[in-house]
C-alpha cells in the first residue's frame, strides 16, 4: 500500500537503528528550519547592520509565545497519533489526523489577529531600545500576516512522524530553506529592503512547506490520509489531544514569555549585546539539534511501543537514546570553545558583538550535558503519556526560578554574562528533578485507548 515505505514502525528492530535513522532526517530537517532565522540574522547583519540583528534577534522570544503553545498541541497530537498508529486501530488515526488539521486552521486565525493587536504590547515588556523598535516592529508585522503555513508545515510534518515518516518532512524544508536563502539575497542584498525582505521571504518560504506537506498527506493512502470534506472536530479525539498536549502547550507559552523578560534584561546593555546574544541563540539552537532530535525520536519511539504494549522494550530505548545524547554533547562543547569567535564573527564582524557572543557561547555550552539529559526523559514522559508532572517541573525551573534568579542577580551583580547564566542553570535544575521524577515512576503503565480512558499495559496489544 502506498505510504508504507515512508513510515517506520518503530515497534520492532535494534533500538539504536530505530532512533538514529529516526533521528537524523530530522535533526536535518529541524537544522533546516532553524536556517530560516539564522540566514535572515547572517544576511541582515551583515548587509544591514547589527540594530537590524538586534532587532531579529530580540523577537525570538516574542515569536515563540504566540507558536509555543500550538507547538505543545502539535506534540499532545502526535502522542495520541503514534499511539494509535502502534495499536494498528486505523479507524482513530484516521479521525485524530483530521480533528488536528481543524485545529491548526482555528489556531492560525486566533494567531494572526492577536498578534495584530499585542505585538508593540510585547515589543514594551521586551524594553525594545529606540534605534532597534521600528525594524523589529516591521519584522513581527509581517511574520505574523504569513504564520498559517508555519502552522500548517509544522502540525503535518507532526503527523508524519507520529507515523514514524521524518523523511518527507526532511525533503520539504529542504528545498523550502533553499527558497528562503535564495529570496533573503534578492531581497535584502539585491532590493535592499531590509528586515522587511528578511521577513517576506521567510513567510514565503513557510508557505511552500506547507503546500508539499500538505499534498504528502493529501495523496497516501494510509490510514493518515488527509481528506479535506472529512476535516472538522471529533470530540472524543479533540479530548485526548488536549489532555496530553495542553500540559505541554501552557509550558511552552509561558516559558516563552518569560523569556520576554529575560530578553529585556539583555536589552538593556544595548544593540551590540543584544546582536552578541542574538547571534549566540541562532548557534545555541543550531547545535542543541541533534539532542532534540533524539529526544523526539524517543517520544515517537515510546508511544509506539506503549501502544503496542512494549513496555520493557520502551525502557530500553530511553536508556539508549541517553547514552547517544550524551555521546553528542561531550563532542560539541569542545569544538564550540574553540570556535566560538569565528562562529560569531560570520553574523557581525562588529568587535563588541564578536565579543559579547563569545562570551555567551562559551559560558553556556558546557551545560549542554544537562540538556542532554532532560530531552530524553521529557521526550519519554511525552511519549507514555505523562506531561502534566514534567510541565509543572519545567515550568518551576524555565520560569519561576530563572525570574526570580534574574531579579536578584540584575540588583546584585548585573552583568551580561550573569544575565545569560539564568537560561544554563535552568536546565541545570530542570536535569535534575526531572531525572529523581523520572525514575520514581512507571511510565508504561498507561496508555491511549480508543475510548480515551488510560489502559494497563504489560504485554502486547
């Protein structure tokens, strides 16, 4: 049957193999789309200025409020899919795929008019400094009128790798970031339109993505086939959905916009910190990849075999996966010391900016391990089922403790660099309770049924 070649059932095999050529197409994919900010950052700061980096940069966390939580919804979806998917019940793969499309298209009006009416609200929290507010107002102007297709790209390619298919998601980014590299040259270099090129062809860029994931999904003939007159809201599924995603999606817009007021802390030493700490984000984000990548395999992973009813074989993927994950992080954080001024240096040649990132990167990277760590056993707690704990932990560690370390750090010592530690010891603390939390129960003791009522599992289904 067309569309079984693509997906992966992840319920049988060596475990290793299932995770990493899980993983790889889509840590590529994910490189690939992280490359649609940092090639506006590349080209803005250097054919425009480091303000207008600036300006790129300290949205970031503006953007991630308004996506972070459809971005929790996306994961609670691709939970019930992949669990269903392992059960092989056909019948509610096909109506869980259809409520989230309908979702998505709600949550993409909901975003585009909100943003119109709170993005110089957040603009303000953030202490936006003058000289940098008009480019960084332009640029969330028009990201936002095209954030449908973000949307649409990223809930479809979550459908697709529920099903255990990260290739074709792989295949659309890449040739979409193509597009967007090639349309960020016309524009800022060629037409010099500035942060408002950098935009456009971002939106642009999105759209496209969106079109091929859609039509991948549109033509199978799986049972995750997409059908346009089918699309609309199961209640029962919508339920489940929400009960596993919303956890997920409350700590990822809260987390969000409280980095809005990390943000600020920042701004205010000015643009060339502000482009140091940009720059230093779009590497951060670039080289944490491959340990997020490995993180959504094993939730992908854990669902499937939970679904199945493989529990011994879910505990052994995490055990896996955690040895990869560190094997990562113990080789990145020597190269990014040694390269950290040269990797800054490609985004500005400003002095104060290559030394504001240096700093940044070389004082965070070594904490990698700790994010080596939490990936996994947030992404295993997703998969089985269980985010209400993990949300609650991580948002005492990312939010509540990170701005009240800020608060007392900004009075007592208020430097850059104690600024940026808020972020590394988060992750710190997040490690650690997460991983006592994490071994203090069993994550395979429940999961999705098709009545949506949790089910004991303990052989297979």
């Amino acid at each position: 049957m067309e569309g079984k070649k693509s997906v992966k059932r992840m319920t049988e095999g060596p475990i290793w193999r299932n995770l990493l050529f899980f993983a790889l197409p889509l840590m590529v994919g994910n490189l690939f789309q992280q490359l649609y900010n940092t090639v506006d950052s590349i080209i803005v700061g250097n054919f425009v200025g480091k303000e207008a980096l600036a300006a790129i940069g300290s949205v970031d966390s503006i953007i991630n409020t308004y996506i972070g939580f459809f971005a929790g919804l996306s994961a609670g979806a691709g939970v019930v899919i992949s669990q269903y998917f392992g059960a092989e019940d056909d019948e509610s793969v096909h109506k869980a795929v259809h409520s989230t499309i309908a979702i998505t298209l709600l949550m993409a009006v909901v975003t585009t008019v909100l943003s119109f009416f709170t993005t110089d609200i957040f603009l303000s929290i953030a202490k936006i400094p003058e000289d940098v507010w008009p480019e960084a107002e332009t640029y969330l102007g028009i990201y936002f009128l095209g954030v449908t297709g973000l949307l649409l790209y990223n809930m479809g390619s979550g459908i697709l790798r529920a099903v255990g298919d990260s290739r074709h998601p792989l295949y659309f980014l890449i040739f979409s970031a193509i597009v967007n590299t090639v349309l960020d040259i016309v524009f800022v270099a060629g037409f010099r339109m500035g942060v408002a090129g950098a935009a456009a062809a971002t939106i642009l860029a999105q759209a496209l993505s969106a079109v091929l994931v859609l039509f991948t999904l549109m033509r199978t003939r799986a049972c995750y086939r997409v059908q346009i007159g089918k699309i609309r809201i199961y209640p029962s599924l919508v339920k489940q959905i929400f009960r596993i995603g919303l956890p997920t999606a409350l700590q990822m817009m809260v987390t969000a916009f409280s980095n809005v007021f990390v943000q600020s802390y920042i701004n205010s030493f000015g643009s060339a910190a502000m482009a140091g700490y940009s720059s230093y984000n779009k590497i951060d984000k670039v080289c944490l990849l491959p340990l997020q990548s490995i993180g959504l395999a094993i939730t992908t992973f854990m669902g499937q075999n939970i679904g199945a009813g493989l529990s011994d074989r879910a505990i052994k993927g995490v055990k896996t996966a955690t040895r990869m994950n560190l094997i990562l992080a113990l080789v990145m954080i020597p190269m990014l010391w040694f390269l950290a001024p040269y990797m800054i240096w490609i985004f500005n040649q400003d002095g104060e900016v290559v030394r504001y990132g240096t700093l940044f990167l070389r004082t965070m990277s070594p904490f990698f391990i700790c994010v080596a760590y939490n990936q996994i056993h947030n992404g295993a707690l997703k998969g089985a089922g269980n985010t209400k704990i993990p949300m609650i932990i991580m948002m005492s560690c990312f939010i509540v403790f990170r701005q009240i370390y800020l608060f007392i750090i900004s009075r007592v010592i208020g430097s850059p660099i104690s600024i940026a530690l808020g972020y590394p010891l988060g992750w710190l603390l997040c490690t650690v309770i997460l991983s006592f939390y994490y071994r203090s129960v069993d994550i395979t003791s429940y999961r999705v049924t098709s009545q949506g009522k949790p089910e004991k599992t303990g052989s297979p289904v």
